[in-house]
C-alpha cells in the first residue's frame, strides 16, 4: 500500500479505493431488476446459509470439520470466511449455520452429482453458487469436453432440482470470473464470455439473485490496480480478492 512518510493514504491510494467503491457500485447498480432482491432477504432463527462451488470457494477448507456450521476451518481461506463471521456478528439472535462446501476442481456435472448430500440435505434457507471456471479450464487442458451449452444445460437443470426439493430456498448465483493474467490467455476467449453470459441467463431464468464478480474486478482493474493484485495466476482470488468479492456479495444479497 502506498503510504506517506507520515503514515497517511497518499493521493493516489484515495483515488484509487475511490474509484473501486464507485466501481463496485456502478457494478450493483447496473444488475437487470429480475436479477435483484426486491428487498433485503430475510432470514429466520437456525437457517442455514450455504456456499458452494469450486476451489475458489472451497479455499482450503478443512475437510474433517465440514459437518460442523460455524466453524473457521471448515469455512477455509476465502471469501466465505470473510462472510461467514460478518453474517453471524450482524445476526447474532438468528443462531444462524454457515457452511461451505465447495471443492476444488468441480465442474456442473461433478455439483450434480453430491447436490444431494452436499446440498439438498442441509436445506439451506440462502444458496449461493460459484461454479463455471473449471468447466472451460479443464476443457482447455484436454480433461474435459463439455460444451458451453452442457454448461447451461446442465446448470439450469441443477437449479430447477433445488427449487423442487427446496421451494422456499433464495439462490445466489456468482459470476464466474477470470482476470487477464497468470494462467488467462486469449485461448479463454470468446468461450468464456459465452459461459459468463449463459450462467446469467440461467440466473435469470431461475429467478436467483445474481453477484457481478467479473464486472466487480473489471472494474477495479480499471481503476488502477494490476490484474495479478486481486488474482495472481488469474482464477484464484488473493486475499484482496476475497475481500472484494465478500463486500460486493453482502451489497446484492443485501443482508
């Protein structure tokens, strides 16, 4: 960070988080009104909030806690630890469970096949999902064949289960997001786009709420900031990329 010799945010640094909080903003604000909450959501006393999806969201979790809500290994490194302890402070009469159970290297199909146990069992009362990049990069690396429309397929089928077997479930799906740098390339592209925007009308579809992470680190690359500073290798958030993505998800969730 750069500081002045007084200890203080230079210049730059100011306008800098300035431009990343209008960012963020203009990101929220500019969410289609069906991908939006109507109002904050609302959560009920013991309801259960869980993260799902890939390594992004997994972040090193410990696998031998999982079973357990609220507990900090269990919740890994990322973004849902950094969520995690702000919902249960915020709502502290809810006694609300906080899971994740994300895992590392998971495509749709690898979701569909523990949506059961990993999800559907737990009943969570709010859902959110990052899933997507796995899909494109093991296709890249010869491990996969799905194509862009097995993803929307294949997705769109995994959120009309959840709505039967959870009626009452608010779904949040996430962005899948990479930044130019580390292991992107234009080999991603256009392919990957046509994912992003399939997983938002798969969103849409569904009628869920929708977290704009692209848009959100688009923008913060805009103001300044190297790509490599919220993702090094590009798909896998720094610390300061979790961060960002925990404060842009309370803003559309609203809770």
């Amino acid at each position: 960070m750069n500081m002045e010799s007084n200890g203080t945010l230079s210049r730059r640094q100011l306008i800098e988080n300035a431009a990343i909080a209008a960012g963020i903003a203009a990101a929220v604000a500019a969410i289609p009104k069906q991908l939006r909450a109507a109002e904050s959501v609302s959560l009920k006393k013991g309801d259960a909030v869980l993260f799902q999806g890939d390594s992004i969201t997994d972040a090193g979790r410990d696998r031998n806690s999982k079973d357990k809500a609220n507990k900090a290994r269990a919740l890994g490194t990322g973004y849902p630890m950094l969520l995690g302890p702000e919902l249960l402070r915020d709502h502290a009469a809810l006694d609300l469970q906080i899971y994740n159970r994300g895992i590392s290297g998971h495509k749709v199909p690898d979701l569909d096949k523990r949506w059961q146990k990993d999800t559907i069992d737990l009943k969570p009362a709010l859902l959110s999902i990052l899933i997507g990049v796995n899909d494109i990069w093991h296709k890249l690396a010869g491990n996969y064949d799905g194509t862009v429309g097995d993803y929307e397929t294949g997705f769109a089928a995994l959120l009309a289960r959840t709505r039967k077997e959870l009626p009452g479930v608010t779904i949040v799906v996430c962005e899948p997001f990479v930044l130019r740098c580390g292991a992107i390339n234009d080999t991603w592209f256009p392919e990957f786009d046509q994912r992003r925007a399939v997983a938002k009308k798969v969103a849409s579809d569904a009628g869920t709420l929708w977290v704009p992470f692209q848009t959100m680190f688009d923008e913060a690359v805009a103001s300044g900031t190297a790509p490599s500073y919220w993702a090094a290798d590009g798909v896998h958030p720094t610390l300061a990329g979790h961060s960002l993505m925990a404060q842009t998800w309370r803003k559309v969730v609203g809770i």
